[in-house]
C-alpha cells in the first residue's frame, strides 16, 4: 500500500505524497463527498480550495463525484483505475461512508489500494475510513444520522475498509473546532482498547510497503 494519511489538509510534509508518486503520473481524483451535507456554495468553495492546494503542489486534480456513481459501481471502477492519486477530503465521516457504500468505492477502493494501483491521500474523515470501524466517532465528532438530499436513508454501515489495523484520531490537541472532541475520542479509545493512532494538524502517517512513519 502506499498511503498518505494527513490529519488536515495537505499537513506538513507534501513532499512525503509525491515520493509516493514517484515517476507516476500526477493525475489525481479529488473525492469531496464528506461535504454534500453543505450548501451549493460552501461546497463549491471547498472544492475550489482543494483543486487550489492540490494544484500548488503539482498534482493535475479533478473531482470524482460519488454521488454520479451512485448503484454504478463499474463507472466508478473506470474512472478510478484511470488516476494515479485518490485524494479524499475530510468533513462527515459518516456522509462519506454512506457514499462509499452507495456507489461502491469501498469494494474498489480497496482494490485498487491492495494492489498499489494507486496512491491513496487525504485527510481527516478521508483515512478514517480506511480503519476498522466507526465506533467511537459518533456523539463525539460526527452525527450518524446526517443523511445529505440525493442520499437514501439506509442502515449505517459501521464497518471500513480495514486496510490499517488501527483507527486514526485527526485534529489532536490541535488549534481545530473538532479538537476537544477528539480528546473524547481518544479516552473511548484508550477506555476499549482500541488501537489508534492520534495526529495533530499538520502531521500525517505515510505507509509505504511494509513502511509506516509519522512524518510533520
């Protein structure tokens, strides 16, 4: 696998993501549906600010809607073999995992991550998802009942990719609205024995093969 899992935003250490690359290219699916619980405007401004960031760094960004894909699995599967990067913004991790689940990325996410297909980044809700469940997160950061228009008003599915043997609490003892939160957060976690890994903003975990640091 090769993951770069940043707490917020692009962290500290974007450099970190292009090695990853390497000589790859730098074509890169931008996944912004952790915010369709926003208007029409804040998420257009959100958009604008990661195509921005993602741009300065060097990357030839483009959003992938899930929404689009939503019960079209193999679109989905078509368009995300076609990239080098899948950048996963934060924002709900619940909307996120309804629309993982609705359109598919979860199956082909997974795919594409085990067989080093592609780079895998992103922040905060984005390598959340990428642990084994969700338990822990709501009432403290995220509301599971959050059901965005254009979404269907299924069960929540708890579980994720299982790709990391670890949860991850982003925005830790950090200057972010989201920090005290994760401190409770982080004591259920400690209270249940569940392995994580705590970041600070501006910090991210980068697995690289059989090679995982914290860097930032």
């Amino acid at each position: 696998m090769k993951l770069y899992l940043s707490s917020f935003r692009i962290g500290n250490r974007p450099e970190e993501l292009l090695r990853l690359l390497g000589d790859r290219g730098r074509r890169t699916a931008l996944i912004l549906n952790a915010d369709d619980y926003k208007d029409a405007e804040g998420r257009a401004a959100s958009l604008q600010r990661e195509l921005d960031e993602l741009s300065g760094i060097g990357l030839d960004p483009f959003e992938v809607d899930l929404r689009d894909y939503f019960g079209r699995q193999e679109g989905l599967e078509k368009v995300l073999s076609s990239v080098d990067c899948v950048y996963v913004r934060g924002g709900s991790v619940f909307v996120l995992r309804r629309a993982f689940r609705a359109s598919g990325a979860d199956h082909v996410l997974k795919r594409l991550i085990e067989e080093e297909a592609v780079v895998y980044a992103g922040y905060s809700a984005g390598p959340c998802l990428l642990g084994p469940d969700l338990h822990g997160i709501q009432g403290e950061v995220d509301n599971p009942e959050l059901v965005p228009s254009g979404y269907e008003d299924t069960t929540m599915d708890w579980e994720c990719l299982g790709l990391l043997p670890f949860a991850i609490a982003p925005h830790h003892r950090s200057d972010h609205p989201e920090s005290e939160e994760i401190d409770r957060l982080v004591e259920y976690y400690v209270e249940h024995h569940v392995p994580f890994v705590a970041l600070r903003d501006g910090q991210a975990i980068v697995v690289d093969g059989d090679t995982r640091s914290v860097v930032g």
